[in-house]
C-alpha cells in the first residue's frame, strides 16, 4: 500500500494561551512574511521554539533568531525585526518563490529589479556564483542560483532608511 501525505493546514495552534507551531510562510511584501512582521518587537515571537546567534561587527550588532519549526530566520536590531530570511518556504500569490526559476519570477509579478549583483559565496564547503536581484519598492532581495531562487530577504527599506536618517 502507497503511503498517502496528508496536505497540512497553514494555521497556528494554540495550547494554553501559548502559540506552537505555523507553517504559513506568506510574504506580504514590505510588511511579512507568515506571522513574522517587519518592525516588530521580537518579544512578540520568542514562544515558538527558536536558537539565538548574535552577531558583532565593528560596524554595527544584530541576533539571528532562528525558528526551528518555521524554517526562517529574523535579523533583529535594537529588539526589532528588520529582515526576514526564507530559504526552504516563501509564498506569494500562492506561488512558492523558493526554487522557482527567476524568469518565470519576474515574469509573473511583472518586475524589473533595481539593483543585479554578483556575490560569491561558500556554501556546504563549495564556492558559488549567486545573483543578488534587489527590489527597493517592495523591500525583497532575492538570491538566485543556477537560474533558481534559493533565498528570499524581506524587509522594509524605508522603514530601514527614515531609521538610518533620524
């Protein structure tokens, strides 16, 4: 007998006043993705099962809040979540942008990016050649591999820059 995968719900569960586990990665861009927003206190967030790595540069700090069941990592500054970083799940208009081939991308939301970069980086031991397409107005920054999207950044630029220029 074939074994049957049961389609499972985009909802949260709720056990004692405490949220347990959400699947729903649905990006809204410059304000979401799932239940995560943009500008928002991590508190908000810190009852579903997480790791917290922080980072200092000389530059500036920032903590990785990774949420395990979610698959989804916030870079959160001064408490606030200021990027969203999806690398498994990321749905927008229904679509998974995850692995989806960048033309059909910016053929089926009509875009033309701001900004193309290439970026080489290690991942698993290995170097690679990824394209960093920018899209200001709609705060993504979509990382590309082999013609395939691996990573989705969403954030809020201008939120980003009336903080920078207070």
């Amino acid at each position: 007998m074939q074994n049957v995968r049961k389609k499972e719900k985009n909802t949260a569960v709720i056990r004692k006043d405490r949220k347990v586990e959400i699947k729903d990665l649905t990006l809204v861009p410059n304000i979401s993705v799932g239940v995560f927003i943009i500008g928002d206190r991590i508190n908000n967030y810190t009852d579903y099962p997480h790791v917290v790595e922080r980072h200092k540069e000389k530059e500036f700090s920032y903590d990785s809040y990774m949420f395990l069941n979610q698959d989804v990592i916030l870079w959160v500054e001064n408490k606030r979540i200021e990027t969203i970083r999806c690398e498994k799940e990321c749905y927008w208009d229904g679509n998974n942008l995850i692995k989806m081939p960048i033309e059909k991308f910016l053929l089926t939301y009509n875009l033309i990016p701001d900004k193309l970069d290439n970026i080489y980086l290690l991942v698993n031991g290995k170097g690679q050649n990824q394209q960093v397409y920018e899209f200001d107005n709609l705060g993504l920054q979509i990382w590309v591999w082999r013609k395939k999207i691996v990573t989705v950044l969403a954030a809020n630029y201008q939120q980003i820059d009336n903080k920078d220029n207070s």
